[in-house]
C-alpha cells in the first residue's frame, strides 16, 4: 500500500469514517492521461486471439509501420515480421512464415493474430480468468489486455429488458440493463448527491446531473437518521480520486481501471489495488455472490451482521460481470441474497455482488426509471454513453 493511501486509512480508522479529497497516487495521476479502450478479440470457433498492434507494438518496444497496400511491417532490434491485412501471408526477416488468420481493422484499428507476435517478439502470454483478460509481458513491462467475442459489439452498447427467473418454486421477475463496457461510446462513473458526502437525492437527479444514461444506486449509507448528514457506508472512487473512505471492514468493492476492466476487490484489500493503478472508480457495498462464475456467498465473513441481509425476502439491487466484458445492472422484488446469487447466475453474471436494498433499491435508463427508489439516495453507480 502506497504511503499516502496507508496514512488516510488509519486517520479513517482512528475516525470511523472520513471523506477526502483527491488522493496523490497512480489511479489519480493515471486518470488524467486516460487512453482509448484497448481490447483484443476472440474467435472461439477458430481458437485465436486477436490484439490491437499498435498497443502490442508499444508495448514490445517494436516500431510498426503500415502501408497504403495493407502490408505491415513490425521492426523490434534485428527481427523484421510481415504481415498483411486482409490476407492469410507473413514473413519473418523475409522469410515466408505459417499464418492461419489474416489481420484485419475494426473501428480504425489493426488487429492482428496474437500467436505469431507472442512468437517472435518474445512476449509472455497469461490468461487472467477473473478478468477475462490476457496477461501479455515483456520483460519488465506487461499489460492486462480485455478480450472479448469477434462480433459481439453492437450500435446499442447499453440495453434494457424485464425478465423472469425461476427459483426452485418461486418466481422473480427483475429488471435487467447490460452494459458493452468495451463499447467506445460507453463510460462509467460514481458519483455522490448533489456532488456531496452526507446528502441524499432522488437517483434520478443524480443520473441527469452527471449526464447518465443509466444508473443504479449505490453503498449503503445511513438512511434512518434525522440528522442532515446521512453517512455512507463504504468506498467511493470517480475519475481517479478517491471521494470517500470507511476503512476497516471488507466488504467487497466494484472497482474499474482506465480501460473499464472491472474487478470485485475485498475492501481490505483496496489500498493495494488502488496504489496499483487498478481504481479508476468504484463503489463499496457487498456481499459478494459469485467469483469465477461460482457462488461465493459468505456475508458473515464479510462482516454483515443486519437479517435483512443474512434471510429473508427483499428488494435488491445487484451488479454484475460477464466473461465478454459487460456489466448487469439489475433490481427485484422479493428474493433472499441466496436466490438473488442464483439469479445472478442464471442471467449470465461470472463475477457478481449485491448493493444497497430495500427503499434504496432503484434503477434509471434513459430517461426513466424502470424500478423507482422509495427513497432518495446517497450515491450511483452511472453509465455515461457518448452520442
């Protein structure tokens, strides 16, 4: 854990709770050069992985240099690989090499087959389960790459829809909104009420405030007090700074990076993924549901004590990852967070958690909400999509 992380959670321990400004750190300063989403694609009928070339390229240390007949050419100390685009052809220092899967460009950007560059640039290939990510490194440097199905991006990145699940005897008709995170229209962001720790505000206010397409509250917070100041109960990161600590429990945090990679981070563990440069944003609530597309419900471990936590029928907000990089937003009526794990699951979700519920409970897409809050909240999680 970075120094200056280290020394604002123990003030927030000393504290209980405490909210901070911009924290000096890498997510902060990583926020501000922000790039482009890179991403590589699947072909899972073929068994290739396709990369973008020029972040391998930069990453390699390998200049790359294109041509207005398609023909590329990727230039790393004495190694010359030749590729061309649309056709099945290579070489390497002109001699005619094995090539399975012709390069091709998406979106004004060259892709190209991830085997023969591993090959013979010398890079070192891991694939990172959790995030559904490629692990590429040389020598020193490395970078988590996304993957995601060839295909799979649509014109509409976010999208709507009520669907019924079927547990055991019981029915659950919820509200589903699936996020393309790797679209490049899409962002996301966390973001408190009114731009304020300690307020409260309908979530749709907070949705048009911030310029949200869609949006899903967030931590738990102290809703019952009559005092002005509601506390939150947990995290919250927006573009880089981490807007508010409570330190000192592990409940899980959904967490994104620059590149809209997601993870679910024990909040004991949030200094070191923050001082790693893997918080862009986020927010703290829990439990978790389900790790590695297992269910991994444990909320006493978490530290959850409240029943209407731990048993019994409610309203509940969840979000959760699929393994093609997209983001569920959902809310129902009525489930334990046993079955709410199970329809977690059954709607696609590899890594999932819950949110705040109850009243809380509320979800905004376009203009309207499609499950309204009985209260106002504290905070959001958004989904921002460029026009």
């Amino acid at each position: 854990m970075g120094k200056g992380l280290k020394m604002l959670l123990a003030v927030a321990l000393a504290a209980g709770t405490m909210m901070i400004g911009t924290v000096p750190g890498t997510a902060g300063t990583a926020a501000a050069a922000a790039s482009p989403k890179t991403f590589g694609y699947s072909d899972p009928a073929a068994g290739r992985t396709y990369v973008p070339i020029r972040a391998l390229g930069k990453l390699s240390g390998a200049q790359v240099n294109w041509t207005a007949s398609g023909k590329i050419d990727i230039v790393k100390n004495k190694k010359k690989i030749t590729l061309y685009s649309g056709k099945k052809k290579a070489s390497v220092n002109g001699q005619p090499v094995k090539v399975d899967a012709a390069p091709f460009n998406e979106r004004g950007v060259t892709y190209v087959p991830l085997g023969l560059l591993a090959t013979h640039l010398g890079l070192g290939l891991k694939w990172e389960n959790s995030i559904s990510s490629m692990r590429i490194t040389s020598g020193e440097k490395k970078m988590d790459l996304p993957i995601i199905k060839r295909g799979s991006l649509t014109n509409k990145p976010v999208r709507y829809r009520q669907k019924v699940f079927y547990i055991g005897n019981s029915a659950f008709r919820a509200n589903v909104v699936t996020v393309q995170l790797m679209h490049p229209r899409v962002s996301l962001d966390a973001a408190f009420a009114n731009h304020k720790v300690g307020a409260v505000q309908h979530l749709n206010k907070i949705a048009v405030q911030n310029g949200a397409y869609a949006a899903i509250n967030g931590t738990y917070f102290n809703a019952y007090t009559k005092d002005a100041y509601k506390a939150p109960y947990g995290y919250l990161v927006s573009k880089g700074d981490v807007k508010f600590v409570n330190g000192g429990t592990n409940l899980t945090v959904f967490a994104y990076d620059t590149n809209q990679i997601t993870r679910l981070i024990p909040g004991l563990g949030f200094g070191a993924a923050y001082d790693a440069g893997l918080v862009e944003g986020g927010l703290q609530a829990g439990p978790i549901l389900l790790k590695d597309g297992r269910v991994a419900l444990n909320p006493k471990a978490e530290g959850f004590r409240d029943p209407k936590i731990l048993k019994g029928g409610a309203t509940r907000s969840a979000i959760g990852i699929t393994r093609n990089h997209e983001l569920i937003l959902l809310t129902v009526n009525g489930p334990t967070i046993s079955q709410l794990t199970q329809i977690m699951k059954k709607v696609g979700a590899y890594q999932a958690m819950n949110l705040d519920g109850g009243a809380s409970t509320g979800l905004y897409v376009n203009g309207k909400y499609v499950t309204k809050p009985g209260r106002q909240v504290s905070n959001a999680l958004l989904v921002k999509v460029k026009k």
